[in-house]
C-alpha cells in the first residue's frame, strides 16, 4: 500500500525534472508536516495547489509565464463579451416587438418569447458580481443556466436558443472563470455599458440580427484581444498576444455562422465545424508553449 509521502511523490510528477530534483524533497516534507495525524491520502486543495504549481513551473520552462498572467485579462473581455451578446439578444428575443405577433403561443416560456431570455438576464450576472468581487460564482450560476438551456425537455425544446448562440456564450463563460479583482471596476462598467449599447443597437427581428451580433461580437474581442497584444509586446509585457489565444476559441465558435452563411446547416455539419474550432482553439495553445520551448534562449522574452 502506498504510503502518504509516495501519494504527494506521485503528484510532483506535474512538474519538470529539474525542478523536482532540486527541491521535490523539500516539497513534499512541507505537505507531510501540515499533514494531519492519521492521513492517508493528499487534501484535494494540496493536490490541485500540485498541479498548479507544476504546470506554473513547466510554463516558465518553456519561457511561458505570460500564459498565466494573461489569463485575468482575457477573462475580463470574455466577461464584456458574453454581457453584449446578452444585452443583444434581450432586445431581440423582446416578445413586445411588433416583428413577433404571428409567431408568439400560449406555449411559450411564460412572458419570454424563448428560453434564451433566461440565459441573457443570467449573462448580466457577473459584472454585476465583479462589482461586488463575486464574479467566479455569478460564472458558474449563468453557465449552470446556459447547460440547463441547451437540453430541454419537450416542449420547451421548440423554444430553446440555437446551440450556435449557446455554444459560443458557454465558451466565453469558461474563460470568464478565471476573473480576478484586478480592474474590476472597468470590466464591470465596460461589460454593462456594452451590454446596454448592443441593447439599443441590436438589429431587428431575430432571423437577421442573430448573425450581426456574433459577427461584432467576435470582431470586438478579436480586436481588443489584437490590440492588447501590440501594446504588451511594445511595452515587452510577458502576456503579449496570450489573450487572443485563450480567446481563440469562443473567437471561432462566434465567427462560425459568418462563414458558414445564413440560414445554419444543419446540426451534423454545424457540430462537426464546433468541434473543429474548439480542437483549433484549443491546440493554439500548447503548440505555442512547445514551439516557445525550442527557441533559442537569446531568441526568447520572459
């Protein structure tokens, strides 16, 4: 039976070779004196503190350290991101809209013209959170509601959101997880007032404003997520163009209906072309972390 020493042994594989020769020893002598009498097993939080700490190291290795510090920007524009697209879709789904007279049923989500308006006033939740240094669990709540949304039972199927606009929503929240503090005050204002701008501007009725706004929307965290990197890489800031690729992603996932053409296809090729842009999105980032690690030490920036 494996002793506590070989489990947190075990757990410092996560990080690079060098790192555990010099000091695993010292590690894991730390964990087992604030180990408590009679464990047998790592606390949950020392081995995700483990796992952190290794892929931290195994990021400044490769001259990656950047990647971490980029991950609260880039989770403050997804925040403003997914607060427009709300603020949009609201205005859209308005069942009030002379546009929706022949379609609305006694059926529908009671005063909603969809289900989606849940899913939108769930979105406006985390800047409002971030206001009050809770944005992580206003995250989880209005991601909660978008994965609630996008199985349905029926009926309520009939009234459920295109998974072209659920998709891309949810992505944007799990980047939205790792918000921090920092700059709270401008996210929140940023992500409220766009959500109210795209209120008043959103185009009218739904089957030709759904496109538009995903098309600004990827357009405006493309750009900002653009921008910010010329300005890291000028002012030799190590989260340089970082943000755009933990973006990449929703980025994909909200341009797809811009190429793909309008109406969607159909739900086989829409969901193989999902798969494709989170497979591409996602491999952006470690293909850079391993293409960093083979530079040239004097080819490299912190």
């Amino acid at each position: 039976m494996s002793s506590l020493r070989d489990r947190y042994v075990r757990l410092l594989r996560w990080y690079p070779s060098a790192y555990r020769a010099e000091r695993g020893d010292e590690l894991v002598d730390m964990y087992l004196d604030l180990a408590r009498p009679g464990q047998r097993r790592p606390r949950p939080g020392d081995v995700l503190d483990l796992v952190r700490g290794g892929l931290r190291q195994r990021l400044r290795e490769h001259r990656a350290g950047g990647l971490e510090d980029a991950l609260p920007f880039a989770a403050g524009l997804a925040i403003v991101g997914a607060a427009i697209m709300a603020g949009a879709f609201l205005r859209i789904e308005d069942p009030r809209d002379p546009h929706y007279l022949p379609f609305l049923s006694e059926h529908r989500p009671g005063p909603f013209l969809t289900l989606g308006t849940i899913v939108w006033l769930a979105w406006l939740l985390p800047p409002i959170g971030l206001l009050f240094g809770r944005a992580r669990p206003a995250v989880w709540l209005a991601l909660a509601v978008t994965m609630g949304v996008v199985v349905p039972t029926p009926p309520m199927i009939t009234f459920r959101p295109p998974l072209f606009l659920l998709v891309p929503q949810a992505a944007l929240g799990i980047v939205a997880l790792g918000t921090t503090r920092q700059r709270r005050i401008i996210t929140a204002t940023g992500a409220l007032a766009g959500a109210g701008l795209a209120a008043l501007v959103a185009p009218m009725p739904f089957s030709y404003g759904a496109q538009p706004v995903l098309e600004y929307t990827a357009t405006l965290i493309g750009v900002v997520a653009a921008g910010a990197g010329v300005v890291f890489l000028a002012r030799r800031d190590r989260r340089a163009f970082w943000p755009l690729l933990i973006l990449l992603t929703p980025i994909l996932l909200l341009a797809q209906p811009v190429w793909s053409g309008w109406p969607p296809p159909d739900i086989g090729t829409a969901a193989v072309r999902a798969a494709l842009d989170v497979a591409a999105g996602l491999a952006a980032i470690p293909i850079t972390v391993w293409l960093r690690g083979r530079l040239p030490v004097e080819g490299r920036s912190s």
